[in-house]
C-alpha cells in the first residue's frame, strides 16, 4: 500500500485540529460547495494535489504556513507550524540566536 503524501496527511491533521469538516474547508477555502467535500476528500487521499492558489487559501484557512503543508520531513514541518504564529520580529531574533549559538 502507497505511502500518502505529506501534504495529504497534513491537511487531514489540520482540518481535524480546526474541527471542520471537509465540505466546510473547502467551502471556506472558496471551492464550490458542490464539489468541495469531494475535492477536500481527493486531497486528504493524496489522488490530487491542488494547485498553489488552493494550497495558500487551505493553509490560510486552516492558520498553518502553506510550507507546512509540503514539507517531507515531520519535524521540520512541525518546526514550520510553530514558527509560522511568530511575528517577523521574533523570526528575526530566533535566527540571529540559532546562527550565534
């Protein structure tokens, strides 16, 4: 049986920590409502891959930086998610420490 893609698993875990169903992000994510529950489903199965446009409006959806989404490797990606809810400012500081220390 194939692995599914980081993406499909991460937007399922997403989803289910936002508490919405498929057809609700995917309505959200301004997909038809016709289609939506389908299309979130083919995501989360790893059949299809949106396109960058659904992917930003997804994540943005879902509060998560559309690089989380991608990344391979869990714990960069979870490195990712944490980060993305730090200001500029805060990133900023924490590479200046990671690069001195």
């Amino acid at each position: 049986m194939e692995e599914k893609s980081a993406f499909a698993r991460r937007l399922r875990t997403a989803r289910e920590a936002k508490g919405v169903s498929q057809k609700q992000l995917g309505i959200l994510a301004g997909i038809d409502q016709f289609v939506a529950s389908a299309r979130i489903n083919q995501y989360e199965r790893g059949k299809h891959l949106p396109d960058l446009q659904t992917a930003q409006r997804l994540a943005a959806e879902l509060n998560v930086p559309v690089s989380y989404l991608y990344e391979p490797n869990d714990d960069l990606a979870e490195l990712i998610r944490i980060l993305g809810g730090h200001s500029r400012d805060q990133l900023r500081q924490l590479i200046i420490q990671f690069q001195s220390g």
